[in-house]
C-alpha cells in the first residue's frame, strides 16, 4: 500500500505547473482578437461581383417645362 505523504510532492508539481503555464498580456489577446477578426472578414468577403453599389440618383430637368405639374 502506499503511504500517506505530508504533501512535499505536491509542491514539485505545483511549481512545475507555475513555471510552464502560459501568460498572455492584454496587447497580446487584443492583437490576436484584432488578427483573428480581420481574418474572418476577409475570409468571408463577398466576390467584387457582388458588392452593393450606390444607387444611382437621376439627374433633376434644368427646364421648367419638364418638371412636374404642380396639383391642383
């Protein structure tokens, strides 16, 4: 059977788990988020075929005879 020990392995462990955990700053995940989302738009941009154009404005008539009648 084994033995119970007083807890001195788990502080190796403990310490080795410190050591090899990783930290991220905050520049780091925000760059990666702003990386990761840039990504994703330009992964998921439609085709130039089917982007949305402007709607063309018709030109207004110059000549007043062109216009609209007023409504009576």
């Amino acid at each position: 059977m084994r033995k119970s020990t007083s807890g001195e392995h788990r502080s190796g462990i403990d310490e080795f788990a410190e050591e090899s955990m990783l930290i991220y700053s905050t520049s780091s995940v925000q760059a990666e988020v702003k990386y990761r989302q840039d990504r994703i738009k330009r992964d998921f941009q439609r085709p130039f075929w089917f982007w949305r154009k402007p709607r063309p404005v018709a030109p207004a008539p110059h000549a007043p005879e062109l216009r609209a009648r007023p409504a009576m």
